[in-house]
C-alpha cells in the first residue's frame, strides 16, 4: 500500500523543513518533559489465516514523557480491529473483532541527524474488545475472555521541528494477544501434540504529532 510510503516522505520532507529553520543549530533536548499528540495509520490483521480482508484504518491518543534525552515512557489509547482463523480438524474457525487497547512502552531514540533520530520501543499492552463476533465450528469453544494483555514491540522514527512539536512515524506489532483456540499445527511436535494455540496479532503502521503544553 501507499500509506507507509507517503506517511515516510511527510516525515522526511518535515525533517528536512525543520534542518532550513532559523534554529538549525539548536539541538533539543526533550528530557524532563511531557508530550501529548494523536496517531493515525494503517492497520493490518496478522493472524488471519484465509482469504479475509486485513488491512483497515487506525486512530490513538497518545501522552509520552522523557525521563532521559534518549528515554521515554509512552501510554496510549488504541483503537483497531482484530481477528484470527485457524483450520481444526479440518473445519475452519473465523473471529472477527475490535479493541481499544492501551499499550504503556519504553522507548529509546537514537539521533540520525540533528533532530531526526530513530527509536525502539517494547511494552505490553491491555485490550477490551468492543467487538466480538465469531463464525466457530459447532464443537469449537467460543467463551474466550474479552479482555486480555499483549506484548507490543515496534521501530521508527522521531524528528522534533522545534522544543514544543516534534512528527513520527513508526511500525509496531501486537503478539500474543486474544487466546481464540487452538489449530491443526500439521503435523506431530516433538512432544506429540498436533495443536497449536491461535492468539489475535496485529501489525500498525502509526504516523503521529505531539504537542508539549510545557513552558
């Protein structure tokens, strides 16, 4: 698709604008600050198995705070849709659903140039569905939890435009999510059990502006 695409060259172009300010110089340092903005991007459902539609829109609310001039801590709200499907004996099984997730991650940055840096991030992360619609087999269990953790990892990129604004863009993904099932695994492990367990991924592409209301 051409959001990733498009969403990298806004960030580069914004990168680019901020390096021709009259500031150019001026490094920022961001520590000892909070920083509250909003994301949107592209979401894409990982732990389909068919022919389903997974690609869709997604939006959050984010607050994030420098206890170092390379370390952060970011809460946010998320919401995204879900879902998963897996074949047992022989029979398919499909969950269609939507979260509102809140993912609380470390991130570390590392500059690039000037005030562009690159980041990694990891955490975990809470979910409540707000959706849940399953197409199971008549023998297949449906009472799964709606509300469950994950872990959530990500990379990306960071270019602060002045002490108060700063754009990013990132990848990040959702595993070990919502337990479903379990699968045919296709064969016999080494511990001759022939399934797997099926847990709800997602992979999000986020572009995002964040806004310090600090003096």
């Amino acid at each position: 698709m051409k959001i990733p695409y498009l969403a990298l060259r806004l960030l580069l172009i914004t990168g680019s604008m901020a390096a021709q300010a009259p500031d150019e110089e001026e490094i920022i340092n961001p520590k000892g600050h909070f920083y509250f903005g909003a994301e949107i991007g592209l979401n894409t459902i990982t732990s389909y198995s068919y022919d389903e539609p997974s690609g869709s829109f997604q939006a959050g609310l984010a607050a994030e705070y420098y206890f170092a001039r390379h370390w952060s801590v970011t809460g946010r709200l998320k919401y995204f849709k879900t879902g998963a499907s897996f074949e047992r004996y022989d029979m398919p099984n499909r969950f269609n659903g939507a979260v509102l997730s809140v993912p609380v991650t470390l991130k570390w940055e590392f500059r690039i140039f000037k005030n562009l840096s690159g980041s990694l991030k990891a955490g975990v992360a809470y979910n409540h569905e707000t959706k849940s619609d399953y197409n199971f087999a008549p023998t297949a269990n449906t009472n799964h939890s709606g509300s469950f953790g994950s872990l959530n990892t990500g990379i990306g990129l960071t270019c602060f435009i002045s002490k108060k604004m700063g754009v990013y863009l990132d990848f990040e993904e959702f595993t070990l999510g919502g337990y479903k099932g379990y699968h045919d695994a296709g064969g016999v492990d080494l511990n001759l059990n022939p399934f797997e367990d099926t847990y709800t991924t997602n992979s999000l592409v986020n572009l995002g502006f964040k806004y310090s209301f600090e003096k």
